[in-house]
C-alpha cells in the first residue's frame, strides 16, 4: 500500500514540474492533461481514504518529497528529453487512484476516489 501511495505522490510531483516547465518554456505540450487543481483535489481524496484505513499519508509523502527536487532538476537540464515523460504523467497519475481506488475500498475505507460519470 506504502508504495502505491508514494508512486502517485511521485506522479504528483512530475506533474507539477511539468507544470512548472511548460510555464518557463512557454510551450504548453509539457502540460499533462490533468490540471494541478483537478490532481491536488484526488490527492485530498487518497490522504483521507487512507486515514480511513489507519495510514499516515504526511510519512508518505515525506519518503516521495526527494523524488520532486530529482524530477525537477532532470526537467531543467534536458526538457526536450523529457517531455514524453511529462506527456504520460496524467495517464499514470489516473491509472494509480483508479488502482488505489480498488485497494483502499477493499481495506475498509469509505472515501470515494474516482466517482462514476455514468
């Protein structure tokens, strides 16, 4: 469960350098589909759903935090190299709260991460 956790906060985070990336470059194509606002909402969602289950999400994203400065650091040195990597961040951030979705219900938590559109 731990690293399921600290995968999306990682996820997260390159999203969030991206952001910042495509902000410097002035090129939109690094920004991944999903917004800050829309993930930092999901996010809010997991960290109580694993409350739910007896998890501390501030360890987690305390052992994800160095990921970030990494992630950053990469993005600055060779964009161009990295932006099929920011281009994929979305799809990898909804495939992880799809699957920590299915993970956190069956443990026992209420919280609804991905709410159905049908």
């Amino acid at each position: 469960m731990i690293s399921y956790l600290r995968h999306i906060y990682s996820i997260y985070f390159g999203m969030r350098s991206c952001t910042e990336m495509s902000a410097q470059q002035q090129d939109h194509s690094f920004l991944p589909v999903i917004s800050l606002d829309e993930a930092r909402k999901r996010l809010r969602l997991i960290d109580i759903a694993v409350g739910e289950i007896g998890i501390d999400a501030n360890r987690v994203w305390t052992l994800a935090a160095p990921l970030a400065e990494v992630t950053a650091e990469a993005l600055k040195r060779d964009p161009a190299k990295h932006l099929p990597f920011c281009q994929r961040m979305a799809s990898l951030f909804r495939m992880d709260a799809d699957n920590l979705q299915v993970i956190l219900r069956a443990l026992g938590a209420k919280t609804i991460l991905v709410p159905k559109d049908y």
